[in-house]
C-alpha cells in the first residue's frame, strides 16, 4: 500500500504518516513536505522517483504525470486498466494526503500583488484530490487533517479505510476544490474587469421541522466562519430546537442588542419587532423596565440581553412563558432556575465587538438581493436640531436610545421613548401618522396605568424616515412629546419643522435613515 502525501497545511502531519507507515504502508511525499519528513526520521520516496522526471518550473510541475494520475485513476477491479498500469511500469496509489496552496489566506493580506496571489493557485493538488476522489472506491483522499485519526484508526485495525469512509473522504475532497476554485475565480474575475458572479458557502447546520408554516420545508444553513451576534455559533443550554421563526426573531433581537456595547440592555420581541427594551444599571433593572414596557405582548416572545443573567434576573424572568432567553452567559444559579422550564430555550451568544462589515442577503423570486448589514447608527447630538427649541441633556439620551430602537422596528416605524424606556412602538404600517397614532396611544395606555397623563411626563419620538407632512408633528404635539429625531430630507421639512416650532417641540434631524421592510 503506498500513499503520496503533499500538504500546505502540515498540522498534525507527522504522527499521521509515522503512523501510517508503522501499519506497513509506503510513503511518497514532494517537495518540503518530502523535507520534514525526513527531518523527522520518516522514509519517503521522492515524487521524482516515481515519475522518473524532475520537478520543474520552480516546482508548478511535478505530480502532473501518468505514473501519478494513472496510479490514482486506474480502476482495481477493470483487468484493462491493471494492464495498462502494468505495460506502462505504474503502480498503484491507494492514499493521496493533499491540502492546497493558501490562496484564501495569500489575497486577504494586505498589499498583495497579483503575481504573488497567482503563485498560490494549486494545480496539482487539486488535481490529484478530483483523480482520488473519482476512484473512491479504491483510493482514500485526505484533504483534512481532523480526519487523520480516523483513517489511522481504520487502518490499524484493517489495513486500509472502510469503503463508507472513502465515499465520505471523497465528497469532503470535491467540496474543498469546488471552494477553492470559488475564491480563485472571485478573485480573477475582479481582476480581469468581469461581471462578479456570487458564490455563497454555507453548512448544513440543522433541518428545521418546518419553515414560517408548517407546510413549508426548511433548513438552518452557518457560514463558514464564525461571527459575533450570530446563532449559528450560539451555544444552547437548554429547550427544544429552535424553528424557524425562532431563528428569524432571534436575529432580530441580536441585531438590537449590538447597539448597545456595553451598556447594561435588554429586550423583548416578538415577530421580528421590538416590544419593549431598555437600558438599565444592571441586568434586573434593564429586564425589569423592558417587560414593564409591553407586558402583554412579550408573552410568547424572545428576550436578548447583552449582560450575563443572573439567578435574580432569572426568577424574575421565569413566571413569564418566553421562547427564547439570550445572553452572552448565563450564571449557574440561572441556570439551575431557567431549566426547570424544560422548554425554554437558552442560547449563550457570542456578543464580542464586531468592526467587520457583514453582507445581508434575501431571496425573491429568480434572484438575490444583498446588501451590507446596517450597523452604523449615528451618535444624536445637539447641533443637529432644526427647531428654536434646543434639547436638554435628559432628552438627547433619550432621542439617541429612540434613535437605536427605531432603525429596528419595521417601516415605517415610530418609537416612543423616557428614560431610556420604550412606552410605545408603531410598526410596519402603511403610513407614518398609522405607525404614530399605535405608538402614542400604547404610551398613553402605559402611563395611565400608572397614574400619570402622557401630556405631561415630556417624551420623545423617534422615526426611522422623514415626516412626508406635519401631521405626525400634530400627532405627537396632542400627545404631549417634547422631542422628536428624524432623518429629514422630505420635500416638506419645512412643513414639520415650522409645526414643531408651533408647539414647542424639539426637532432634530440625523440625515440618516434606517428603513426596514
């Protein structure tokens, strides 16, 4: 049995082929890879020994030959490719041990030439992968080094690999080429000036047992690297799966809680909208005023918090039947308290800063839309008012809290706001006075219930567009608001803002908006 092993990446490497050869197996190496083992005390043949021809071409040029292709593709059970193997003095291969060129890791340097990244295109490599895997049958190809041990243990045991394991090897080894050859055509399509054509890689990470209804066929696919604010890589300590909705809200609350950094947050949501979030001094008191904000609707819903929960929070969470509780940890008496609820699902989530700029990507019908995430949110300061009547410091933390909630609330949108509180959230509705009038009127509700008149407590609006006309400034004025953030940009600005003048209201404008369908 002989194996030829040409590796980039040489982790754990040497045990693996020391291994292999204790188990009585020849070993045929190239190049550095030939070097180390040596080095290590590992006999190898040299890839020129059995080509009877010398690596040329700075080495792009030496396992591209018949005694390597055709020991690698000639079928053991077809007595006329035995023959051929045998007129031609080829003898077999049975293992090709091949991990590629670092292309991906050579063009994300900073500064890298064109010539330098071209150096790093593998052509043999891939080569021998596809010409091992299409025999799978009789040959074994590793491009993986997590597969060393089980192919170490087989062999052992056997003296080769089970024919279940190379059919697997071998479909792991046309991923990894069908990858590589993803990056080297991005890559040189951007080069050449051509149309950029979209290669996606994700994996499999669940099936889901149904999508947004229970007709509907759906599946949870991770991206390939892992990322801050992201379920793929959330950990679950506890419930059943997560569906597919469930991972819908989810994203959504995550989204929110990254605007928050490191101020003590949370939220609750339901159907991809906040219902109610604050910021508090610790996690009790922003999970407390949260839940206060919306009582009725956080029923069934998704909590995120950006803060470890603790036992204290956690009893108080417990009476109140959620889906979903997330954090960035949870406390072992937490835990002991949230799992009694054999149901509620716990997910630890990675909630890291992340400066990187993450692509967004929705299907329609024939086509993909992509977008870059929105992530940026501009800090509210007082020079961007636009009325006579300047912000307090009480309200500009305010106007910056509406101002964060808002870009996450369905358009149009319209958020409600006092201390760092949300009493009011208008959704998705199909204009901006609709969206005004539920947010105002659920802040009223709010604060009758507590005795207080809304005309009275001075509180601020937040929209996530431009008021097309000054009738939401009229709204908001009935209701007693003292402080409004928009984007501006309408046609009619004036119209708003001479309204807000009328009323003593404090406008300011961001010149961003944040529009989400």
């Amino acid at each position: 049995m002989r194996v030829l092993v040409s590796v980039s990446d040489k982790t754990g490497l040497v045990p693996f082929v020391k291994g292999l050869q204790a188990a009585g197996w020849e070993v045929i190496a190239t190049g550095g890879t030939q070097r180390l083992l040596e080095d290590e005390g590992v006999k190898t043949i040299g890839i020129s020994e059995v080509t009877g021809f010398p690596e040329i071409c700075d080495g792009r040029v030496k396992t591209l030959h018949p005694k390597v292709h055709g020991a690698l593709l000639a079928r053991r059970d077809e007595p006329s490719h035995m023959q051929a193997l045998a007129e031609n003095g080829i003898e077999t291969i049975d293992m090709v041990c091949v991990n590629l060129y670092p292309f991906r890791e050579t063009i994300a340097k900073e500064g890298v030439t064109m010539a330098e990244a071209i150096e790093k295109i593998d052509i043999g490599g891939p080569s021998m992968l596809r010409s091992a895997a299409k025999n799978w049958n009789d040959v074994t190809v590793v491009c993986d080094p997590t597969d060393y041990d089980t192919i170490l243990s087989e062999v052992r045991a056997t003296g080769n690999t089970t024919k279940e394991t190379r059919l697997r090897l071998s479909a792991k080894a046309y991923t990894h080429t069908a990858e590589y050859d993803c990056c080297i055509a991005t890559y040189m399509r951007q080069q050449a000036g051509l149309n950029e054509k979209l290669f996606l890689e994700f994996d499999l990470k669940q099936g889901l047992r149904y999508g947004e209804n229970p007709h509907q066929h759906a599946k949870f696919y991770a991206a390939t690297e892992a990322v801050p604010f992201s379920l793929a890589s959330a950990k679950q300590l506890n419930g059943k799966e997560l569906s597919y909705n469930n991972i819908q809200d989810a994203n959504a609350a995550l989204n929110i809680v990254r605007e928050f950094g490191d101020v003590p947050f949370c939220v609750g949501l339901k159907h991809m909208n906040p219902c109610g979030a604050a910021i508090g001094k610790d996690v009790v008191d922003a999970w407390t005023k949260a839940y206060e904000a919306d009582k009725v609707s956080i029923f069934g819903g998704i909590v995120a918090t950006n803060c470890e929960v603790t036992r204290e929070a956690a009893e108080l969470m417990k009476p109140i039947f959620l889906e979903i509780i997330m954090a960035p940890k949870f406390s072992e008496g937490a835990l002991e308290v949230l799992c009694t609820k054999k149901n509620l699902r716990l997910l630890e989530v990675d909630m890291s800063a992340d400066t990187a700029s993450h692509m967004q990507y929705v299907s329609v019908n024939g086509g993909l839309l992509a977008q870059e995430l929105d992530t940026t949110t501009k800090t509210i300061t007082a020079d961007m008012c636009v009325t006579k009547v300047q912000p307090t410091e009480e309200q500009l933390t305010d106007l910056q809290f509406a101002w964060r909630i808002v870009k996450h609330v369905k358009s149009n949108a319209i958020v409600v706001v006092k201390d760092g509180k949300t009493l009011g959230v208008g959704a998705g509705q199909m204009n901006r006075v609709g969206s005004a009038g539920i947010a105002l009127k659920q802040a009223e509700e709010a604060l009758a219930a507590e005795g207080k008149d809304i005309r009275k407590e001075g509180l601020v609006m937040g929209s996530d567009g431009f008021f097309p006309f000054g009738d939401s400034v009229e709204s908001a004025a009935q209701y007693g608001i003292a402080a409004i953030v928009q984007p501006g940009g309408s046609v009619r600005d004036e119209e708003s803002v001479e309204a807000a003048n009328r009323h003593g209201i404090t406008m300011l404008f961001t010149g961003m908006r944040h529009f989400k369908h």
